[in-house]
C-alpha cells in the first residue's frame, strides 16, 4: 500500500514539476515579449518633444535624402544619407527654439528637425557623446525618434563631418546631382518675391537659370516638372516643403529649363 501511495505521489510531483516548468517558461516568453516590445515602442517614440510651430511633430532620417537638423544653442546639421555625409554650420547667435521658423525663413533654410539638450556644446566634437548620452539618459528633447538619434550618433561617429561656410549654407547634393534648371517666376504684386523664393532653391543645391514675373497673379504657388520622375526625386521632395504644393510632372513644349516655380501669395502667408 505504501508503495502504491509514494508511486502515485511520485507521479504527482512529476506532474506539478513538469506543469510547474511550463509555466515557468511560459511566463520567461511573457516577460520577454513584454521587454521587447518595450524596447521598440522606446525606439519609436521622441524624448520630451515640444511642438514647434510649422515643425512636424515626428520627422525621420533618410537614406536618400538630406535632412536638416537644428541642435540647440546654434548648429546646424546637414545628414545626407545619398551619400553618407554629415555636415555642419554653427550660426552666429544662439537660437531660441520657438523663433526657429523665422530663423528658417529669414536665412532661407530648410529646417526638418530639432535636438534640444540639456545643456549646449560649444564643439562639434561633442556632438557624438551628446547625443548617445542624451538619447539613453533623456536627458535632451526632440522631433526625431530615438531610433534615429542612435541612427544620426553612428553618422556623426563614422562619417566625416565637415564644416560648411555661410554663403554655401547647406546644400544637399542629392538634389545638385540631379542638375536640373530651374524658372523662378513671380505671380503676385510684391516685387523681388521670385529673387527670394529662389534663395531657398539655391540654398539646398538648386539651378536657377531664370527669374521673371508671371503673366498673371495667382493665389497659389504653381510647380511644374518637366523630366520624368525618377529624375527629379530630391528636387521634387524640397519643392514641396518650400512651397507647400505638389509638384505637377508634365511635358513642355520649347521649355528653356527642367523645372518651373510660380511663386503665388501663398508663399508669403
């Protein structure tokens, strides 16, 4: 009788035992699913972004683009993953992040993201240790998600970072080595708006070859290509964050440039 009983309680601990290590593994798999997902919604997601005006509230890096991004007190840095160059332009005075779209407009820049430490750097030499530190710490706020942060502090680790003068301020070359012309032309009453709208064109590595009034005013910015599309990626991209229109893609006939711009009152609001 002993013997069946201890055989029965045997066969019961085996069966807690083995009951017991699924559960057991069953909940390890929970809680690594739960990190893991932790981990990526963390990666995903900005650090103690602040909403700027006219500043999307979540920008990205690309690979086949530039994108420009202003650190806080006063650089600017130009990531172009066409080539993998990063690039650099510390301004003359510091910024105050809630006045960057007048700095946008009144240098003629094109500004996609922000990085806001907590403290400013004064070398670009730091930029890297900002970034890793600020980024696992929290301890800076941005539009940019921490996946690209890491993404942007293995750029500035393993890329040659090089300054960039004023009158050359941030061109990117994906759209220069598309070498496409470009008509500048003003359909509204205010004088000079054509010279103006083609600082910004010129800024990011544009040709402008011609600049003109309209035959007509128009209400709204009017963007024609005239090459197919594959050949006008970057251009196109940069078109619409400056004039905020989509580009039309269409044929001209005895056209003397790639690309024409009607700049419409829209363009000044």
């Amino acid at each position: 009788m002993n013997s069946l009983k201890n055989s029965s309680l045997k066969t019961t601990v085996r069966l807690f035992t083995k009951r017991h290590k699924k559960a057991v593994i069953a909940s390890f798999g929970l809680l690594i699913l739960f990190i893991v997902g932790q981990v990526i919604y963390w990666l995903a997601t900005t650090p103690n972004d602040i909403q700027i005006v006219d500043m999307p509230k979540v920008a990205e890096l690309s690979d086949n683009y530039q994108v420009n991004i202003f650190v806080a007190p006063n650089w600017l840095i130009g990531v172009d993953g066409s080539v993998g160059q990063v690039k650099y332009l510390q301004l003359d005075e510091d910024i105050d992040v809630n006045q960057l779209t007048v700095v946008s407009k009144k240098r003629h820049i094109l500004i996609d993201a922000y990085i806001i430490p907590d403290k400013g750097f004064e070398n670009i030499e730091d930029l890297p240790g900002m970034l890793i530190n600020g980024t696992l710490s929290g301890k800076l706020a941005s539009n940019l998600t921490r996946m690209d942060l890491l993404k942007l502090w293995s750029s500035v680790r393993g890329n040659i970072v090089y300054q960039v003068q004023h009158d050359q301020m941030l061109i990117e070359d994906s759209v220069q080595n598309e070498h496409l012309s470009i008509g500048v032309f003003n359909a509204t009453e205010i004088p000079g708006l054509a010279r103006e709208a083609s600082l910004w064109l010129e800024n990011i590595g544009g040709k402008v070859v011609e600049l003109g009034n309209y035959s007509s005013n128009e209400s709204k910015s009017i963007i024609e290509i005239y090459v197919e599309k594959k050949q006008a990626k970057a251009i196109s991209r940069r078109l619409e964050d400056i004039f905020k229109v989509k580009p039309k893609y269409t044929v001209g006939d005895n056209v003397k440039f790639d690309v024409k711009v009607v700049v419409g009152s829209d363009f000044i609001e």
